[in-house]
C-alpha cells in the first residue's frame, strides 16, 4: 500500500514540475525566439537553389544552426493520453516549432557574424536523439542549414 | 575550401566534376549528460551539452569529407547534405555527403 501511494506521489509530483517548469520554459523560450526574429529580420532566408540575379558576385559559405530540445514530463504524459484517442498533439506541435525556429535563428546569427545579407537553400533536418523517455519522444534535434550570400566589393554599390 | 549547399557558386563556374566525396562520425553519449538528459525530459528546454556534441561531430565529419575533396584535388564542395541517424539506443551518426568540383573565376 505504502509502495502504491509512493508511486503515485513519485508520478504526480513530476507531473507537476514538468507543467511548472516546462510552462515557464516554453514562454520564456518563445519570448526570446520572437526577440530575436524581430532583431534577425532583415536577414533574407530562402529556401530557393538559385541565387537572384543582384547576388551573382557575392561570396557564399555554407552556415548551420542545431538545437537539442527536451520535452517536459506533463508533455509526455499528455501526448500518452492523446495517442489513446487520437489527433493533433499540440504538446509536440509547439516543442517542434520552437526547435526549428532556435536552430533557424542560430543559423542567421552565424550568418549574420560573417557578414551576410541572406541565406539561400534553406534545408531542415530533424531526428529524435535516443530513447531517454522510455516510450515518449524523449528530445529532438533540430538541424538547419543554408548558403549564406556574403556581399563582396565588386557587387556592393551599383547592383542593390 | 569552398563548402556550399547550393548547385551553384554565385561568381564562379565549375569547371570539372570530381564525384562524391563524403564524411561520417557515430557518436555515443555520455553516461553523466545521459543522466542529466533524463532530469530534462521531465523539466523540459534545452540539452545544451547535446546541441555541442553534435555540433562538434558534425563538424568532424565535415572535416573528412574535405579532407577527401582535397586528395581528389578540388576546390570546393557543393550541393553538401547533412542526414542524422540514430543507429542504437544511445549511438547516432552523423553523416555529411556532396560533390566535389573544381572552381574557378568567371
């Protein structure tokens, strides 16, 4: 009895710090991503192979962002129950979109550190790093990355 | 070396294709950031010590698929793609593949 009344202490107990902390996380996070896309804005990224015609003499390197990002306890046991019925996990939805968007805003810092005004070629790779949650996701890694066009002096002043 | 994702090198032409050249590392994870990896998945956010290893892997493997871009004699490698797979529990590789040319100024 005593064992039954630990394990359900044990599993509520971290229930709830996962809802605490993951929730404080979460909107922490997501402040800072939209900080930071306001300030990385002017940083084109296109997902297109083919650079437009004013970049033809800029110089290119190739930039990469990644971001390992966990789930919370609450998340997990939420996306249980919903496998139950089935239909959209929003616990997962956000946990993924935040991923990509830190490792696309990683992606742009690095850019923007070389001095480059857009990243062509956009790619985004995600994959789920081994199985520390048993059953659950566990936590993702999010990889992006792209050509940065990098302004030379031949095509700053009469092609822009 | 020139490293781009691109088919093409905006200022550049290609002037000979060498072939694929490619690079991987299979990395395994430390037991102690295992164990902090499981105090996240109940808190939640972000395995910083995670996001290095695998910056540092990839960037191992990058550096071997130049190394052999370079012995066939290029100058740069383009239209490189990154593909991550988790091969065991606890092991994942990394692997990094594009072609190699060579460049010159148009």
């Amino acid at each position: 009895m005593g064992e039954l009344l630990f394990q359900i202490g044990l599993f509520l107990g971290m229930l709830s710090l996962g809802y605490l902390f993951g929730r404080r996380n979460e909107r922490k996070h997501y402040r800072s991503i939209q900080a930071r896309e306001d300030e990385l804005r002017s940083l084109l990224v296109l997902s297109t192979k083919i650079p437009p015609r004013s970049m033809l003499s800029h110089s290119s390197e190739m930039v990469s962002g990644s971001v390992v990002i966990s789930v919370d306890y609450f998340k997990t046991v939420v996306a249980g129950l919903r496998s139950l019925v089935g239909g959209r996990v929003g616990a997962y939805e956000s946990l993924l979109d935040r991923g990509r968007r830190e490792a696309i805003l990683r992606m742009q810092q690095e850019a923007k550190t070389l001095g480059a005004d857009a990243v062509l070629n956009l790619k985004l790779e995600t994959s789920r790093i081994g199985d520390n949650a048993g059953k659950g996701l566990g936590s993702i890694e999010v990889l992006a990355y792209g050509t940065a066009m990098i302004p030379t002096r031949a095509s700053a002043p009469d092609n822009r | 070396m020139l490293i781009s994702n691109m088919e093409v090198v905006p200022g550049k032409r290609i002037t000979q294709h060498l072939g694929l050249v490619q690079g991987s590392t299979v990395r395994a994870k430390h037991a102690g950031k295992d164990i902090m990896a499981g105090l996240k998945n109940i808190f939640g956010g972000e395995l910083s010590s995670y996001t290095e290893l695998l910056t540092e892997s990839r960037d191992e493997a990058l550096e071997r698929m130049q190394e052999q871009a370079r012995s066939l004699g290029a100058n740069a490698v383009v239209n490189v793609r990154f593909s991550t797979s988790s091969i065991a529990a606890g092991a994942s590789e990394l692997f990094v593949y594009g072609s190699a040319v060579i460049i010159e100024d148009r």
